[in-house]
C-alpha cells in the first residue's frame, strides 16, 4: 500500500512541452479566503465553529423564549444584538485582510516571467508546468521552481525564502551537472526534450 500511494504522489513533468503538461492548472496564486461565491456562507461556518459564538447564539435564543426567560423587551435582544455586533466587526475587519489579500495575489499573477523559448514574456499567472524560465538577480519567484541550471560554473544558486518560512539567511542550491550542462545556454535550453518526475 505504501509503494501504491507514494506512485499516486508523483508526477511526471515534460520539459518545454506545454502540450503534454496541459493537464496541470496554471500558476495562479490564490491566497484570499473569500470569494463572492462563498463569503457569506463561509464566514458564518467559520464564526459559529468558535464556541464563544455558537454559545451566546444559544443563549440569544434561550432568552427570546418567553417561557424559559421572562424578561423585558428591552434585555430580550440583548445578547443577540450583542453577538451581532461582534460578528460585524470581524466581518469588517476579514473583508479588509481579504480584499488586500485579492490586491496581493492580482500583483504577484500580474507581474512578469521570462519564459525561454517562443513564449517570450508572460505574466506569473500564465505560467505553465514544464516551461523553462530565466531568473535574474533579485527575482521574486511566486512559483514552485526546480533549478536547472545557474549562472556559476558549479551550479550554485543562492536563494532567500523568508516569505515562506520567515527565514531570512540565504540557502545554497545546486543545478545537477547533467542539468547545468544541458541548460547554461539560452539556445540549448530551449531544445531539450525529456521528463522530470517529482512529487505532488
């Protein structure tokens, strides 16, 4: 079972061959919570799966029920209007993270990559699995990436990921002799056929 499952995780990608990888979604970053389609529905799930919530949400209505809370009209709604305003509050402050989350991932999806080959310029957003790119010095890389090649002799590449993990020290990677061989030049790049196979 164990050798089944881990075969099911792995995947095989074609090098320069957007045909054969037409199969895997485009490199669209999706960061925002919230769409029009499921806003409402999802904060309400996500507000009363807290215990707080859900528990003067029963109390609220425990209290709207004459026979178990006589009360006065003015203390009846109490609780609800309490809760009421306490999720409009975090609705407002989730609907301002969000929206600049959306902000975010238009600008990242926006922003240009330089694809080798007869694709020429495009957009992060339109990226596709198994297209060879060329970074420069300082490149954001909102995508996953597998070095090929380097612009040292060794295949050494230097890379920051503290949007990932918070880590700000810089980690060594290296292009496999194979791959840096193959992939140093720009016009050879584009020219090379085969298969990677990695993990999901």
């Amino acid at each position: 079972l164990v050798a089944d499952s881990a075969e099911e995780e792995r995947r095989e990608i074609a090098l320069n061959d957007t045909a054969a990888n037409s199969r895997y979604p485009l490199n669209k970053i999706r960061t925002a919570k919230y769409y029009w389609y499921n806003a409402v529905p999802k904060f309400l799930y996500e507000q009363f799966s807290r215990f707080a919530n859900l528990y003067f949400l029963f109390v609220g209505v425990l209290f709207l029920i004459d026979s178990i809370t006589p009360s006065t009209a003015g203390s009846r709604f109490g609780q609800i209007i309490s809760l009421c305003i306490v999720i409009g509050i975090t609705a407002v402050k989730e609907g301002y993270e969000d929206f600049w989350r959306h902000r975010e991932d238009g600008r990242l999806n926006r922003s240009k990559a330089q694809v080798l080959g007869s694709r020429g310029e495009c957009k992060w957003g339109e990226l596709r699995v198994g297209d060879v790119i060329h970074l420069e010095d300082q490149d954001l890389v909102p995508a996953d990436i597998i070095l090929v090649a380097s612009c040292e002799s060794d295949g050494l590449a230097y890379i920051e990921t503290k949007q990932l993990d918070g880590e700000s020290n810089l980690k060594v990677k290296f292009a496999p002799p194979l791959f840096q061989e193959r992939f140093y030049e720009e016009s050879t790049a584009v020219e090379v056929v085969g298969n990677v196979e990695c993990d999901h």
